[in-house]
C-alpha cells in the first residue's frame, strides 16, 4: 500500500487501530530496502501488523526517511519507534511479527492463526470498533497487553466478526467490551470487563496472573439452576452439577441429551417412565439429565469429557464420596434394560412389573 499525500497520511494513522509500520524508501534510490519492505510486508499479512510506503513529509520526519513503527494514538505513549534493525526481508519480517505480539493488535479471521499458533494463553477482547467510546473501553486491556505480552497474547476482537465465539464465550449483546482468556483449554471471563468506568489497567493485569496461577476460576457455560426441581427426572446444569451429582450420596443415573437431538426425543419418555417408575418403588438412586448443548459439559468431569461421544448418553455415578469412576449405560434404550442395568449397580429391590430382579 503507497501513501503519497499528506491527507492520506493523518487519516491513515488517525484510523489504523493496529502496529503500522511505515517506510519511507523511495524506490530510485534505495531499491534494496524498499523491496525487502515490501517482502516483509507480504509475509506480515496474517499477523496483526500494517505495512505501508508513504512518500510524505511526516513520514520522512519520523523515519528519518527509513521506517518507523506506529502505535495507535489511543496507545500511545510511546507514540512511534524508529525501526533501527536490519533493512532486510527476513530481520523486519521478524521484528514486525515480535512487535505485533507485544501491542493490542486486531485479533481477526487474518491474524488468528498468528496468534493460535503462538501457543501462550489467547486473550479475546470482544468489542465494537464503530463505537464512539471504543478507545477509552479498551484502553486499560491495551495497556495491559504491554506488560503481560511474554506470557500471554492480549488483542481486540470485532464482536460481529466472531460472533460465535462471542455466545460461545458467554458474551452478552450489548454489553462490550467481554474480555475471555483462553488458557488450557479452559475459559476465563472477566464478568465486569463492560462496566463503566471500564477496569482499571492493573485489574487486568491481576486478572491475568490470576488466570495463570489459578487463583481465578475458569468460566462454564450453565443454564439457570432450576428454581422448582422435584419431578422424577432431576434437571442438572453446569453450576450445580456439583450439589446434585458429586455430592448427593446416593447413586446417579445421569443423561446428557440436546433437544435437537431426534433419538434423545425417543428416549425422553422412555426415560421419564424409568424414573416415575424409579420413585414409586422408592428405589435409593436419583436419576436426572443434563442438556449436553446448553452447558459445558465436557469440563464437568473427566471421564465424562473422555467418553461423552455423542447424544443420548447416560452416566452412572456410584453411590458415596468416591464418584471419580463412572459407568457408561449401553444397553437396549427400554426401561426394563435401564432397571436391570441399575440392578447390576447394585440397587436392591428392583422390580419390572410382578417381578423382582
């Protein structure tokens, strides 16, 4: 991209919200330099950087008709760095590519292998960059992308870019900036980041070293816990996942289902049936299910994220504190096979019909 007048310029630099790097080589007379710019730059498309030539008098008097390295205004200070490295293709692509990791780059379709492949803790920070506040809401993420960049990658997310992710990630529509940390294959929120005044720069920080030493507990995705939960079939969520499964005494048969789900639509009122059937017998277990598609499911236990292969599936955790190793029902989809299969667990008393297994 060339930028020949001064207008052109101030706009671009006034607009651009990620590290641009401008050189200012003209072509007649510093062929070589020019040209490893412009290598550089082709290389540098999928990193949060922006590469530009511009034959202007304020490029000149950055660079020192060289190149110089440019920081949103909204970051600054510093506002710009003269780049002093190595005019040559490999050394600016490794500079731009270091430069653009230690900034508030763009996290975008472009640069997100960049930034996956980087293998540090991915930061997300969801926001509209149309917004007339959107400086000021981001500025302290900004800031704070400096002073963590050896550990972690911090960037601006366009909501309506990723929008899900943005759900994914338990984001909420109107309410921007949503700051997600990824670390571990588990997912952090900072539940406050849209308030205003916005978080400071340091509540950032400490969030980030929170995520990284543990002190800060991931983020699940959990529908409502039900208010009135006394059917047959127990309704579990994420959120009390451990109240109703881990710590009840008692055996627990669990299913995870969807409702898009055609065979756990079959198997709904066949299960139903087991657990009225479950009750009335007055058996010592409880049965339940869990939406597989509302709430993170994979997170709640280790076996289940091992074997939950699909849906309908039902878990059977054993009774007592020791609910480490579950079971996985395999059976016929019946009830009689759901009653012999509990039997076999060692629930006593057990009948189908007449007949006590």
């Amino acid at each position: 991209m060339d930028v020949d007048d001064q207008a052109s310029f101030d706009a671009l630099v006034a607009n651009t919200r990620t590290l641009l790097a401008v050189f200012a080589f003209p072509k007649d007379t510093n062929y070589h330099e020019a040209k490893a710019w412009e290598e550089a730059a082709d290389r540098t498309r999928e990193y949060a950087v922006k590469v530009v030539r511009a034959a202007t008098p304020d490029a000149a008097r950055l660079s020192g008709v060289g190149a110089v390295l440019l920081k949103p205004q909204w970051q600054a200070p510093p506002a710009h760095e003269v780049y002093s490295a190595a005019h040559t293709t490999e050394t600016i692509f490794e500079t731009l590519k270091a430069k653009s990791f230690s900034g508030f780059g763009e996290l975008s379709p472009d640069s997100f292998k960049a930034y996956t492949e980087r293998g540090l803790p991915l930061g997300w920070t969801f926001s509209d960059p149309d917004a007339t506040d959107w400086a000021q809401s981001v500025d302290s993420f900004a800031r704070a992308a400096e002073q963590v960049s050896d550990v972690v990658s911090l960037a601006w997310t366009n909501a309506s870019k990723f929008s899900r992710h943005f759900r994914g990630f338990g984001c909420e529509e109107g309410k921007l900036p949503c700051f997600v940390l990824q670390h571990e294959k588990k997912r952090f929120r900072m539940v406050k980041a849209h308030h205003k005044p916005p978080p400071s720069t340091e509540t950032v920080v400490e969030f980030v070293k929170g995520v990284l030493d543990g002190s800060v507990k991931p983020w699940v995705k959990s529908e409502p816990v039900p208010k009135n939960n006394d059917a047959p079939v127990t309704v579990v969520v994420s959120d009390s996942f451990d109240d109703e499964v881990m710590k009840d005494k008692r055996p627990v048969l669990l299913e995870f289902y969807a409702p898009w789900c055609n065979h756990c639509q079959q198997f709904a009122p066949i299960y139903e049936k087991f657990a009225a059937t479950v009750r009335q017998q007055d058996l010592r277990i409880k049965v339940a299910k869990i939406d597989g598609a509302a709430n993170d499911v994979d997170e709640l236990h280790p076996i289940v994220g091992e074997k939950l292969k699909g849906f309908p599936t039902v878990f059977w955790f054993p009774g007592g504190k020791d609910k480490k190793t579950v079971d996985v029902f395999e059976g016929e989809r019946s009830e009689q096979a759901l009653l012999k299969f509990i039997q076999s667990k060692g629930v006593r008393n057990v009948k189908v019909g007449a007949q006590e297994l």
